[in-house]
C-alpha cells in the first residue's frame, strides 16, 4: 500500500506541515506527536485474560528509536478470527504487533479497532490493510482523521521516514451509539463517547474476560492529554463505572489495572485541573499565568506533568472561560 490514506470513496488531500505554534492555534492536539526522547526498549505481550494479550507502551514521547510505540496495544484471540485493538504509533510499530500475532495463532484478522484519532493509537493500521479486516472507529473518526490525518503523517514523516510511518486509515465501520461483534466464542461491545479525552473516543468490553478497554479514556501513571471536553470527560468516567467492568485495560499505564481506582486517579487530577482553571478565570488570571499553577499538587502523581499540564489547561481555560 502505497497511498498516503486508505479511504473508501476520498481521495488524500496533502496538507501543509504546521509548526507547533499554528498547530494549536489551528485546534490539533500535539500530545502524542513525535519529539526528541529516549531510545526505544525491548517490548513483551502478556496475556492478562484468555487469550487476550497486550503490550505496554513506554511512558515517553515518540522518537525515532521508539518508532512511537507509546501506547498500550494487542489483540484478541477468538474461535473465528483475531480483534486487534489498538494498532500501535506508526507502520513499524503495527508491523511488530502483525508479527506477535502470527507467533500465537494462524487465525485469520477480521476486525481492527482505531480508538480515537491520536497517532500513538492509529499509525500502525496499515500494517493490517492487506489482511483486509473491519476497521471500528467512532461516528466522528472519520471526519477527525480527515481534518489531522495527513498533518499527523507528516510529522511522524519527519521522525521516521516514510517507509516506517505508514497511511492514514479510515475506519470501515462507524460507530454512533453502540455496536457488536461476535468473534464466534466472545462478543465485543463498543460504545461510542462523547466529547471527552477526544471528540471521537470508542470504548470496547469483551464478554468473556469481563474486561473494559476505555483506550485513552484510561491514563494510568503517564499523565492525561486533554484534546476534546474537560467537562465531558468526568461525564464519560461517570458512564465507564456504570459499565460494571472491574478491571480494565488502559490506553496507557499498565496492561491492566483494577478500574475503581484508576478512575479515582484520573477524576481527581481532571477535577483539580477544573476546579483550578474556574478559580482561575474567576480572579482574572490570564491563561498565560494559569498554565503554572493550576493542578500543581497533581504534580508528583503523574509522568511527563511538565510536559503536559500547561497544554491541558489551555484547552481547560479555552472550554470553561465561557460557562
């Protein structure tokens, strides 16, 4: 596959590469876009329920030598074929997921889930387009990767080379509301979110682990990147407990985690990153002396906080200066 996007009934419209400064002020979240960081580590699959495994992606920025593998990604094994969710942050990254797959079973690959638009979570999809699988994605992917898609290529470009960064891929199934899958011995229920870490966040639930995969509705240990609703992700934590899930796959952090917990870390840092930012705006302090101190006693709690915060309370300020 050659193209630049993998898209039925469009055609790629290239985009101009955006320095960091236009990009946000043009609304693309730069959260998980390539920087100058550590080199790479050696990665393992672990099994965390039957036949269900997943690797954790490194708490860093995307470089060159870790080809952005930083999020947490695998698959599921079921009587007909293989789910793949979350395909990893570039071509290489899903090319190394293709083959941990085919060391454990020769299953055919049916179905491949694009959680949300970040590229940590959709680079690797081309490494399964010539497998011919239904790609899941939210309602709202689409248009998001339309709009960030090709800027995102480009700049993983930069880092990795073409041969390595791979095509956008669109999904071929949009999830609204909610949807299922039937792998022959276990189902997948997706929902679809609303506003939240991002505009088009799609959460998954096998039935036979029990398990919860929230993708990037999840953060644990690595700081949340805020790109859709500050106020509408506390709502979808909210919706994720009612869910009656207790364990869960996070988008990063560890393979699994107990969620109640979790999801009282992830609550109490984007409520003080709330409560902080309205008290903010309440006494007039400008965005521009809001960004260092706002959450500050969230700091020893979560990696690359520096890196992070200030960009979560521009988007916090931005949301909540007109309430």
């Amino acid at each position: 596959m050659t193209a630049s996007a993998v898209h039925p009934g469009e055609s790629a419209v290239a985009g101009r590469t955006l320095s960091r400064r236009h990009a946000l002020f043009a609304g693309l979240c730069l959260c998980c876009l390539p920087t100058l960081g550590r080199a790479a580590e050696s990665f393992t699959m672990e099994e965390v329920g039957p036949g269900i495994f997943m690797r954790q992606g490194l708490i860093a920025d995307a470089t060159a030598d870790n080809a952005d593998a930083i999020a947490n990604i695998g698959f599921l094994i079921g009587r007909d074929g293989v789910l793949v969710t979350e395909t990893g942050g570039s071509l290489a990254d899903g090319q190394w997921l293709r083959a941990e797959i085919a060391k454990r079973t020769p299953k055919p690959i049916t179905h491949v889930v694009l959680t949300h638009v970040h590229p940590d979570h959709v680079f690797g999809a081309g490494a399964f387009v010539a497998d011919k699988p239904v790609f899941i994605g939210h309602a709202k992917l689409a248009e998001a990767l339309g709009a960030r898609g090709e800027f995102y290529r480009k700049r993983l470009i930069e880092l990795l080379g073409e041969d390595r960064t791979g095509p956008v891929v669109y999904p071929t199934l949009s999830v609204a509301d909610t949807a299922e899958i039937d792998l022959g011995d276990r189902r997948l229920t997706f929902t679809a979110h609303g506003p939240a870490h991002t505009t088009c966040d799609l959460s998954m639930r096998d039935s036979g682990s029990g398990l919860l995969f929230p993708a990037d509705l999840l953060f644990v240990n690595r700081i949340p990147s805020l790109d859709g609703s500050l106020r509408g992700w506390l709502k979808e934590i909210e919706r994720l407990k009612a869910m009656g899930a207790t364990r869960a796959v996070p988008g990063h952090g560890p393979v699994a985690v107990e969620l109640a917990p979790a999801l009282a870390d992830l609550s109490g840092y984007l409520t003080a990153l709330r409560d902080g930012t309205r008290a903010a705006i309440a006494k007039d302090v400008p965005i521009e002396k809001a960004v260092a101190s706002v959450a500050r006693d969230q700091r020893d709690k979560w990696a690359l906080f520096d890196t992070y915060n200030g960009r979560n309370v521009t988007v916090a300020y931005q949301e909540l200066e007109w309430e």
